[in-house]
C-alpha cells in the first residue's frame, strides 16, 4: 500500500471526470473521477484539500483512493 499524501485541487473537468491535484512539495498529479471515495457523483473543486495515494502511471503520476478532507 502506498503511503496516504495530501494536496489541493488544481482543477477538476467535471463533465470528462478528471483533473488534476497539486501535491505538497511534489509534482501534480491527475486524478479520475473513478479513484475518488464515496458513493453517488464522485467530483473535487478547486482548491479543495484531499488525502491520496500517488502511483506511476503509464503518462505520470497518477493519484488513487482519494478522499475529500
């Protein structure tokens, strides 16, 4: 399991569901509406603070189990 890092919503495209979180002290990171905790519609807002996991993915990293704080 990846440690759990914190960020802030950059911007997040709510019709395509994605979008891209800046980490603290890292690279951004993209996000899909499919890796956000919850149920019903999954969306972040900008400037937003969330907890994630970071994975490589094939373009970058990319963030996972991300949960609104």
């Amino acid at each position: 399991m990846s440690e759990l890092v914190t960020g802030t919503v950059k911007w997040f495209n709510d019709e395509k569901g994605f979008g891209f979180i800046e980490q603290e002290g890292g690279k951004d990171v993209f996000v899909h509406h499919s890796a956000i905790n919850g149920t019903g519609r999954k969306t972040l807002r900008e400037g937003q603070k969330v907890t994630m996991e970071v994975s490589q993915g094939q373009k970058g990293p990319q963030a996972e189990n991300v949960t609104p704080a």
